[in-house]
C-alpha cells in the first residue's frame, strides 16, 4: 500500500450537499456579526434619536401648525392659513423695528466680536511672563453666571450713578445716557455681549496653536515682517476656524435675547423698538405682561421667519466662504 504525496487528491468526493452548506457557512458568520453590530450601534443611537425626535423635530413640526393659527395657549386654535405672516409684513409696527434692530447688533456684533477674540488669542499665544493669568481673565466672564453679569452691567450703564459715567467724569470726558438713550441702547448691549468675548478667543486660541511653527521659521529667514506672517501664513491657516467662528457669532446675534432682555426698560426692547431683537419680539408676544393675551401662533410665525433667515444666512456664509478659506490641497 503506497501513500500518496498529494492526500487531498485521493479524497472522496463531498457529497452534493456538503460543499453547500460549507460554502454557506462561512459567509453567514460574517453577514450575522454584521447585522449584530449595526444592531448595537442603532440601540447605543436610540436615546439620541429618541431625544431629538422628541425635543426637535416635534416641537419643529408643532410650531409650524401653531403658525398658521390665532392660538393663545387657552383655547384650542383656530386654523386661519397665512394671515399672522400677512400681518407681521403689513400691520405689525413692531416687526419691521425687530429686523432693524437684530440687523444692526450683527453689523456691530459679529466683526467686533471676531477682531477683538483674535486679538485676544494673537496676545495670549505669545510667550510671556503671566500670559496664563491673563488667558484665564479673559475667560472668566464666560463661566459666570449670565443673568447675574446682565444684571451687573445694567448698573455699571446707569446715568447717574453708573460706573460708566463715573469714569468718564474723572477723565473729563462727555457722559452718554447709555440704555436710556435709542441711539446708544444697542451699542451698549453690543459692549455687554462683547464681555463673554473668552469663548471666541480660546477658539482662536487652540487654531494659532495649530500652525505649524516651521512655517514661521521658514518666513523669517526669508525676511518677512510681523504684517506679513500674519497676513500671509496665520490668517490663512487658520480661516476654517474662522469661518467656524463666523457662523457662530451669526446664529449667537440672530438668537439675542438675554441682554436686551435684563437690560431693556421692563425688557420691552425700548427705548422704542432700540433693542426689540426679533428674539425678544417672539418672546413679548408668546408670553406678554400682565393683562395682555398670549399670541402664540403669532409667536411661532415670527420663529419660522427668524429661523429661515438663520439658514439663509448660515447657507450664504458657507456659500461664499471657498473665496476666502484656505484648504490644504495635500491634508
């Protein structure tokens, strides 16, 4: 009896059904661990799912019907199409003053806002002694409580015994009537907002961080100035964070409501319609003072229209934003 040197030549033959249920079996494990995974991950995403459902989209889905009704949060709505839009664009003498008012707090809010953090971070990014000391100052006012340092402020803004007008005295300098004037009401709340102004610079902070240090290194030796590294590498390099911080400064503006709020006359928006932000509008028509009757389904038109403009605004930024932001071909 002789061996062969091929064994698995001298096999029998499988029988018909065994080579299909082996070649069954090995993509079957493969194809179950599959299916099980996608099972764990839809289980861990439910909570999220559920909460965004439940918290976003339903209340979403519910203001848009609430917004073709008069409802007053006491009796059941009543269904009448798109006149609270009508009104709001025609017969409402408040709306119009609104969209003033939010278009002027994101002219002088936003660029403020985006200079003075970057600012910021181009100083604390340098080497300095007690450069730390100073990143945490800057930071500070961003963990303290906000209607505590709203409160604060409308005091430092008081005309007559404001800290304001004080230390405008000693420098003999004119005082401003500040919130009680409509000329200097928003450029006021502009001030108070631009107090928090650590949450843009820390952000600014970790991008110039970022920038790889042989670029600099490599611009020196060539002769180039403060200007022209700033200009030429930081700025560039760090545009997709600027382009970041543009859009939040954008839907933080749009959405004010806190400071004109705390700070306003029996947070009316005045003096006049001054620092009445469409925020603030949706709120003092959903919830009025005393004696007046609730609009909600004036209020949750009003939200639609501030939520379309936010997406019209956010989509134009990103829109244009190739012009300017800098991509690394090679990343």
């Amino acid at each position: 009896m002789t061996i062969s040197s091929h064994p698995e030549a001298e096999l029998p033959p499988p029988s018909a059904s065994a080579p299909l249920s082996r070649r069954r079996l090995g993509p079957r494990l493969p194809r179950r661990r599959a299916d099980a995974d996608t099972a764990a991950a839809y289980a861990f995403l439910a909570p999220a799912i559920l909460g965004f459902g439940v918290f976003v989209v339903f209340p979403l889905i519910r203001s848009g019907y609430f917004a073709l009704t008069r409802y007053n949060g006491l009796t059941p709505p009543r269904f009448v199409g798109f006149d609270n839009f009508r009104q709001m664009f025609e017969t409402d003498p408040s709306f119009w003053p609104s969209v003033r008012a939010t278009v002027e707090l994101v002219v002088l809010y936003v660029p403020l806002s985006l200079v003075l953090g970057l600012a910021l971070a181009v100083f604390c990014n340098q080497r300095l002694r007690g450069v730390r000391l100073v990143r945490t100052l800057c930071y500070l006012p961003v963990v303290l409580p906000v209607v505590a340092t709203i409160t604060l402020w409308k005091f430092v803004f008081d005309p007559q015994v404001g800290l304001a007008n004080q230390v405008l005295r000693w420098l003999h300098l004119p005082t401003g009537m500040w919130l009680s004037s409509s000329s200097t009401a928003m450029p006021s709340i502009v001030i108070v907002m631009l107090w928090s102004v650590g949450s843009t610079m820390i952000i600014f902070l970790a991008a110039l961080q970022a920038v790889p240090t042989e670029l600099y290194e490599a611009a020196r030796i060539d002769g180039a100035g403060n200007a022209a590294v700033f200009f030429r590498i930081t700025l560039p390099l760090i545009s997709p964070i600027m382009l970041l911080q543009v859009v939040l400064q954008l839907t933080t503006a749009l959405q004010t409501f806190n400071q004109p709020k705390i700070l306003s006359a029996g947070g009316s928006g005045g003096p006049g319609f001054s620092t009445d932000t469409l925020m603030l509008s949706v709120y003092n028509h959903g919830f009025p003072t005393l004696g007046g009757e609730p609009r909600l389904g004036y209020a949750s038109a009003q939200t639609w229209v501030l939520f379309l403009a936010i997406v019209v605004v956010v989509a134009a930024t990103a829109r244009f934003s190739s012009i300017w932001t800098f991509h690394d071909q090679h990343s």
